[in-house]
C-alpha cells in the first residue's frame, strides 16, 4: 500500500469512527499479500442449457433431441467442426479467436442432483452429492488465508455459501456506495465507537463484524473513488455488478476472488427466445469487463470462470423448452495463461445418457483443483478436503 | 452467578422467544419450577396450526372470471390459480406459525420445540396443504417420544415427496429418505453401511402417498417382502422395523441429545453433559418431554458460559421483536420476504441437513440489515430488501424498500410508565438484551427524537434492540 493511501486511510478511520483498538482483527488489515492473482467467478443460476451454449452442430442426435429447439450450423458462431457458440455469444466468440478462452465441455460430479438448491450447493460447496457440507470452497480458502475483511467480494445483497468459511467469510455489497450509506448511519458509527470491551466471544464477533463492514466500506469507497471504468457496460444488473468489480480490481483494494451471479436460466418453456436474451446480456456485460481489463493490462492477471449447478435434459419438453439436467459446460477466459486455448476436451457424448442425461466427463472438483492450485497459489487438498487430481489447464510461468 | 430474575429472562429467551413486556412483567419473580412447569401445561394446551380459507374469497372471484374465458385460458387460469392458493396457503402458515411464536400472552415453547424439529427433520415444499400436516406432524410429536416422531415423519407427506420415497419401488429401490434417515435423523455418519442402507431402502418400498390428498399410503405391492439384512440381523423387515432397530441404538439417543444441548444450551458441546443427556434419553424411551424439563431445571443451563451467546436465528429474532412491540403482519408475503433475506424460511430450509446456525447467519450485508431490523419493521425505515433468490425467476433483481409491521407500543410503555429516563432505559436494557450488557448506554439518549416522551421511549427500546447485544439470547 502506497504511504499517501495509509495516511490517508488512517485519518478516515480516526476522523469519522473511533473503533476501539480491540475490535481490529489485526494490522494487515489493508495491505496487499498475494501473487497478484484475481478470480472472477459468475454463476448463471436456473441451469443454463449448456447444450445451446456450446453447440454440437455436428451430431445428428443433438438435432434428434432438440427438434425445434436446435441451432443449426448455420445461426450458431463457428468454433470448430465440432462445435459452435451460441449466435448472442459474439463476444466469447472473439475471445475464443485471441485464445483467451478454454470450455470445458459436460463438467459436473457423480450421483447427480436435480434440484436447483442442492445441486448448487453441492458446486458451491464442492462436497460430493452425499455430503452436506456448510462452508463454501472459496469460504474455505479465505480461512487458510488471513487478510482484509474484502478478501473476496460478492456483488450481491447476501452472501453464497461458497464464500462462507469456517472462521471467516467473503464481503458482499451491491456496490461500495450503498453499502457505506447503510454501514456508516450515524447511529451505527455510534455503535461502534461507544461499544465496550465484551467478556462473550460472540457479542465481540458481531461488533468485529460490523466494525470491519464499517471500515471495509469507507476505504473501498475511497479507494474506488476516482477510478471510472475505460470500458462502457451495459445497463443490465449484470452489467451494472461487473463494472462494480472492475473498479474495485482497477483501484487495487486488496481483493483476490469475485462473485457475481445472473438468474433466469431456468427455461422449461419457450427456452429460445429467453436464453437469448440472457446470453446476450452476459455476453455484453463480460465484453466489457474483458475489454475494461485488457485496456489496464489486467487481463492476464485475471480469470474468470463461468458455471451453472446444472446442464438441461438431452431431449427437449413439450413446452418449447428443456428440463433440468446434469452435465454442463464451463468455461474461462484469461489472457496468456491458458494451457489448452479453445475446447478442452471432446463435446458431450448424446448416445451415453442416464435417465436422459448426459454423463459429466470433468468432475467439477478437479476445475477448482486447478484454479486453487494455479490462479490462488494453494495446496487444493486443503481446501478441497480430498486428493482432487487437477486439470493441465494452465500454464503459469 | 445469575440473578433470579436474569435466570428467567434466560429460561424465557431459550425456551420460548421472550416474553412480551407484560408477561415479563408478571412474571419476574417466578422460581424456575414454577416457570419450567407452567412451560409444559401451556404446550399441553397447544392446538394444531388450521386452514386458511379466508382467502377462499379470493379464489371465488377468481373462478368466476375463468367461465367467461376460452377452455386454453381457462387451463392456464386454473394453473396459476392453483400455484396462487397454494403460495397463500404457505405464506399463511408460515405468518400464523411465526405470530403464534410471538402470541403475547404465550411462550410459545411447543412451537420453538417446532422449529427445531423443522431444522432436524428438514423438508422443503411449496404445497400449502402439506405444510400444513407437516407442521401439525411437529406439533403432535414434538414434546412427545422422538420413536413415534420418527415414524411420523417417515408416513408424512411432504417428507416422503422430499426425499423421494415415493420413488422408492420394490423393483428399483430409491434410497434417498433411508440414507437420512441414518445419517441426518438419528445415527449419523460412522454408525452403519452401504449395505444397511441399502437393505433398509428395501424395507421402505411401498411406503408412498397421495400427495394431493395429503394421505399417507401403503402400497402393497410395492412394498418388498423379501428378506433383509439390516445391522447383521436378517427378517422381513418393514420401515418400522427398521426405525425400532436404529433407536436400539444408544448412539442414536446420544445423536439427538447432541443436537438438542447444541440448540438450546450452548452450540459448543459439553461432551460429558451431552453422554448424561443422552443415557437418559435412552432410559426414558427417547421422551423429549422429560429430557427438556431435565434441562431447563439443571444448575447447568443457567451458568453463564451458557447464557447469551447464541445468535438469534431469524424466525427467533422476527418473532421476539413481534413480541416485545406487540407486532403483527397483515401480508403473509412481506414477512417470507424478510425471513429471505435473512436467511430462514419456513418449510424452505436450504437442504435435508436444515439450517447451520451460529455464525453462518451472519454475513456482512445481513448483520447490517439485522442491527436495521426493528427500524425497518417498526419506524418504517427504508430498507434494500432483495426479492428471494428465485431460480425460476427473470433476470431483474428487484427489491424492496419498506418492510413494515404493524405496532402497537402500550404494553411496553406501560412497562416504563412514570419512571425516570435513567431507570426507563435501565428496565429496558433488563427486558431485551442478555444480562452480560450491563452498561448504562446513556448515549442511546441521542439518538433519540425529541418531543413526545411516550415516542422517545418506544424509539429508545427500538435502539437497544438495534444493537449487536440483541442479536444475542
């Protein structure tokens, strides 16, 4: 940290909140460690139908399946013989030419769940479908890791499980302004300055707590004061939180992962025209961010990982839609980094199904093996809780 | 050492969710036998949650535009009318449930024994008519034998929907529900094997319902009568068998024993504590009855290491404000708001495993929105209340910004009437925060408006419930 941004934080911290010295969680509160390393994580909720994400238009049985649903080779955007994107997709499209861009297609884990709820806390937990864990995979990095308070920041009103840890926990705000204004109301700063040494290790864990928001909200705020994103985002609330992230990222606070998240996935009727429009939306959104990144130079710096907890049936509905599935693609987009540039592994295999559903070829686990392992610079075991083989996705050096 | 009177504000916060300002006041200086005993003979006196035909009115309207309609629309109308009644029928429980933990002249502990029951033998639907029996299948059991409660929990609807009993068939055995039965209900991990799970899968085929009717049923010919091994022991065993075999176990006492200290004494465990608890559990014939009044008159449950260092879930902090300030919701759906947003929905827990707890409540966001709580509800304070992460949902995230319950501050003012501002605010602190807050917090005073004394006091009790120290029973 710069001297002229600690002088700086200090008068704020002292001018307008006196926090009493024992609600401090220690005095690396804001500085920098790291390898300089940032994930962006975006979870497309509902279940995006990875099938019309990352087409197969070279197999005849995606057509059987999908009916009117199928995009033909001629509207999806080229990739490969094998597979395309789906025609809102311009902007991942491009970043598939520059090689920036690695899909992973049928990723997901045994015994599948179906449910909306369980199977996204089985991704965001990383536990196998027959545990119930309680802390998030990125929870649980920020426990084997002490650093600020906005370690990891989710753009979003709550918190996902998977930035709960056991002992300490990722920070969520819509953007550092409201979160300031709700933090820092005159009556809360009283609060905080009038509050008394506490025998009970809880009361001081909630006054550590709203001592930490407080302060974590006025140095971001600070901090992301003068930076204005190069790039124009698109006004979705998408848009609005990635340009959010890029600020915080372009200001330097000391933030190592990122959350995000867009919903509406769940497109058991009339899928078309829906996933259209929401794929295109995220398109939009994450061009600009790619592009907010690239003009800093930060894009090598940063990756970002797009997932769903679930893939759509093989076969279409009756409704113009798909039923949820299993297996799905993910994929990521960096600059430089990338082991394997373009489709990683071979499209879902549509004549192997279970119940009408694909079989994932990538168990989730060995993804997140190799982001902790690469991009957060972790021994994954201790995160992961079990010897998860990891991917040759990257190359770091 | 506690003070008598701190003893029952403790007893009161665990066992109930506080007591409302008249009650507190009635009943201050009560022993705690005569306390712990008046705690049973108001649960024995509990009635089970009813109906919601008042909306019935409604629905008539609705049906009415439908004759007019073309048969496509009206099979579209009958859809959504259907998914109308039964998300009135569920917010309608969910509020009646909640205003009855909040009764001002109850303590309510049969129903926070429910709420505990609904985190152990956790079950998510969106059918109203279901919750209703599930809740009712609480109700009934949950001061009674755990035994009779774990059978009823394994014939009941919504739990039989949940964990896909009804796809359990004798030719393709689904073994979702027997798998938690073991590891979530009563055994836990470690204490039987896939094998177990798999031949008591068998002993629960046929067991099914017919979910519009809220019936249990038993399919007989579905029901497999072969013969099982299930902990060594070979029979043709049914699902009862299977239950009555798990709870021969005395792991299985220690399992809920654990589970309850957790709940209501302290969410560290006390191992040797918990080993009694459950041996007792054991002797009794699983009565739960008899293990919480054990508690609740234990030395033990009142020494401070137990005492105030609970985070209030938030069904329990919604409640106990509802009960201090004599409030009430008249929109079912406004209160399902809140509880979302903080985190608790009834009969929507996040999974089978039901709700962590402790400091999993607390996120930055909802700690803030939490300590903003009884502004929000009861001076109308703006909020930023996210609608529910709805997976089906579009893509707008709306919220929303008030979140207003109705109040009626008499009783708590009458608590405080004709005393000076320095004992007011010392009777109040008493009454709402744990008995570890012991500062004066005479700085609350400026934050008070000014003006009317009567609306300075309510806006001083609405402030200390604003605090961390409230977040805490």
């Amino acid at each position: 940290m710069l001297r002229r941004d600690f002088i700086r934080l200090s008068s704020l911290a002292t001018a307008s909140i006196s926090v009493p010295g024992f609600l401090h969680q220690g005095q690396q509160l804001f500085a920098r460690k790291d390898n300089g390393k940032r994930i962006i994580i975006i979870q497309l909720t509902g279940g995006n139908d990875g099938l019309n994400t990352i087409i197969p238009y070279a197999d005849d049985q995606y057509f059987n399946a999908r009916g009117r649903l199928a995009i033909h080779q001629k509207d999806a955007l080229r990739g490969n013989d094998l597979l395309g994107f789906h025609p809102a997709l311009n902007g991942l499209r491009s970043f598939y030419d520059q090689g920036w861009l690695t899909v992973i297609n049928s990723v997901g884990y045994p015994e599948p769940n179906l449910s909306h709820f369980r199977s996204m806390d089985i991704w965001n937990t990383g536990s196998s479908s027959r545990d119930y864990w309680n802390t998030g995979w990125l929870g649980r990095y920020l426990d084997n890791h002490p650093g600020t308070p906005h370690e990891a920041v989710q753009v979003d009103q709550s918190l996902s499980l998977a930035l709960k840890g056991g002992s300490r926990q990722g920070f969520a705000l819509r953007n550092p302004a409201s979160l300031k204004r709700a933090a820092r109301s005159p009556f809360l700063d009283a609060v905080t300055s009038h509050h008394q040494q506490h025998d009970e290790e809880m009361a001081t864990y909630l006054y550590q707590t709203l001592a930490s928001t407080q302060e974590s909200a006025a140095w971001l705020v600070e901090k992301s004061r003068h930076q204005t994103a190069t790039a124009s985002y698109p006004a979705s609330q998408l848009g609005r939180d990635l340009k959010v992230i890029a600020e915080l990222i372009t200001a330097d606070t000391g933030t190592s992962v990122f959350y995000a998240s867009q919903t509406g996935y769940d497109t058991h009727v009339n899928q078309s025209g829906r996933q259209d429009r929401l794929l295109r939306q995220y398109d939009e959104a994450v061009s600009s961010l790619v592009q907010d990144l690239k003009q800093h130079d930060l894009l090598r710096d940063t990756l970002i990982l797009t997932f769903s907890e679930f893939g759509r049936r093989v076969n279409a509905n009756g409704s113009g839609g798909t039923d949820h599935g299993t297996a799905n693609a993910l994929w990521m987009i960096t600059d430089g980094h990338l082991q394997t540039p373009g489709f990683f592994n071979p499209p879902a295999d549509l004549n192997r199904l279970v119940d009408g559903n694909l079989i994932h070829q990538v168990d989730f686990r060995s993804v997140y093996a190799s982001v902790i392992q690469d991009w957060l610079d972790t021994d994954p075991s201790t995160i992961l809780l079990a010897d998860v083989p990891s991917l040759p996705l990257f190359q770091m050096s | 050492m506690l003070t008598p009177p701190q003893k029952l504000h403790h007893l009161y916060q665990r066992a109930g969710f506080g007591l409302s300002p008249r009650e507190w006041k009635r009943r201050q200086h009560w022993t705690i036998d005569q306390a712990v005993e008046d705690l049973f003979r108001e649960a024995s006196n509990s009635i089970p949650l009813g109906g919601y035909e008042d909306h019935e009115a409604e629905f008539a309207d609705m049906r009415d535009q439908r004759r007019e309609m073309s048969r496509q629309d009206r099979r579209t109308q009958k859809k959504k009318l259907d998914r109308e009644k039964s998300r009135l029928l569920i917010t309608g429980l969910n509020r009646d449930w909640v205003h009855r933990m909040a009764a001002s002249d109850q303590v309510a502990f049969r129903e926070k024994m429910m709420l505990f029951w609904h985190g152990h033998f956790a079950v998510q639907t969106l059918f109203g008519g279901l919750a209703r029996i599930y809740a009712n299948t609480l109700h009934r059991h949950a001061l009674g034998r755990f035994s009779d409660m774990t059978l009823a929990i394994a014939t009941d609807p919504a739990m039989i929907l949940f964990l896909n009993n009804q796809q359990n068939h004798k030719d393709k055995p689904n073994e979702n529900f027997t798998r938690e039965l073991m590891e979530l209900f009563t055994l836990g991990r470690g204490q039987y094997n896939e094998q177990d799970i798999r031949e008591g899968a068998r002993a629960f085929t046929g067991w099914a319902c017919r979910s519009l009717q809220g019936e249990f049923i038993y399919r007989e010919a579905d029901h497999d009568e072969g013969e099982k091994t299930f902990f060594g022991k070979t029979g043709n065993w049914n699902g009862q068998n299977i239950i009555e075999m798990i709870l021969e176990k005395p792991e299985a006492a220690q399992f809920i024993a654990r589970k309850v200290y957790r709940f209501f004494v302290n969410d560290t465990p006390d191992e040797a504590r918990i080993r009694e608890l459950g041996q007792q559990l054991y002797t009794n014939g699983y009565d739960i009855t008899d293990l919480m009044d054990t508690i609740f008159r234990s030395e033990w449950f009142y020494h401070p290491i137990n005492v105030g260092n609970r985070i209030k879930s938030p069904v329990e902090l919604i409640a106990g404000l509802l009960k201090t300030f004599h409030g009430s919701f008249d929109d079912p759906t406004a209160l399902s708001m809140g509880q979302a947003a903080l985190g608790q929905v009834l009969f929507f827990p996040p999974s089978v495993a039901g709700w962590s707890g402790g400091k999993s409540w607390i996120d930055n966001q909802r700690l803030l929105l939490r300590l903003q709580l009884p502004m929000i509800l009861f001076e109308a304070a703006e909020a930023d209340i996210p609608l529910p992460g709805d997976p089906e949902a579009v893509d707008n995230i709306a919220t929303i910004r008030k979140l207003k319950a109705n109040v009626d501050p008499e009783p708590l003012l009458t608590m405080i009437s004709g005393q000076p501002l320095d004992e007011s605010r010392a009777m109040l602190i008493q009454y709402l925060l744990p008995c570890q807050a012991t500062e004066p917090l005479a700085w609350l005073d400026h934050y008070l408006p000014h003006g009317d004394p009567a609306r300075q006091m309510l806006a001083l009790a609405i402030r200390i419930c604003s605090l961390p120290e409230y977040q805490l029973s």
